[in-house]
C-alpha cells in the first residue's frame, strides 16, 4: 500500500471516530504516548474503545481535524488540530499534536497519540533527536 493509499485509510478512520465509531475501527494497538498522563497502550477494539471513552469523558464537543500526513516509511504521521471544552472546567481547548500510525503492508498496525508533534516526528524519524 503507498502513502496515498494509506492517507485514504486513515481519513476512513478519523471520519468514523468524527462519528463516535471508536470500537468498530481500532482493533489493533492503540494508546498516548509517553508525553501524555494517560500514558500506555492497550489492543483489541474492546479494550481501544473503554480507553478512548475514558479520555473522551472529560471533555464536551472534542473534535480532531488532520492538518497534514507526514509520510515516514512504514510509519505515517499525522498532524492534528484538537479542539474541545473540559466537562468539569468549561475551559476550551485548542492544540496541534500528532498521532503515528504503524502499517504492515497495507494493514495499520498501531496508532499512538503525541501531546507534542515534535517528539512524534522524533520517534517516526523525521526528526533529530
């Protein structure tokens, strides 16, 4: 699978997750990076679909637009604008960060989501440590 073909799986992908479909499409590995407090990944739909419900339970109106696709090899970097309003603080919040997503050939393999982009573009190899 080439790159164009991966950035149209993984717009497939966000446009369900924009939907509420979490469980549906995350059965491979799925977590936050080392930069988040929920740190640590889990596997299976079940599992990925528990996580993403505990993250997304403190927020109101959480929305996630790909901003751009960083193409890395056996991995793709996807550059993300977050946008949401913390349920308990009604503080809005808005961010760029990054998830890599991890192919076997034409099939995702993982998907981990950055706080930082630059630490995303670090582990991906796009970048200088």
């Amino acid at each position: 699978m080439g790159f164009e073909q991966r950035k149209a799986e993984m717009d497939q992908f966000y446009e369900r997750w924009a939907e509420g479909d979490f469980g549906a499409v995350l059965d491979f590995e799925f977590g936050f990076s080392e930069d988040f407090p929920e740190a640590g990944t889990s596997v299976g739909a079940e599992e990925n679909a528990k996580r993403m419900a505990g993250w997304l339970g403190g927020w109101d109106d959480w929305k996630v637009d790909v901003t751009e696709y960083l193409d890395a090899g056996d991995k793709v970097v996807a550059l993300i604008k977050v946008n949401g309003r913390g349920k308990s603080s009604g503080i809005d919040f808005e961010r760029i960060c990054a998830n890599i997503w991890r192919f076997e050939g034409d099939r995702p393999t993982s998907m981990i989501v950055y706080y930082e982009p630059e630490n995303a573009l670090r582990d991906a190899g796009l970048a200088s440590a």
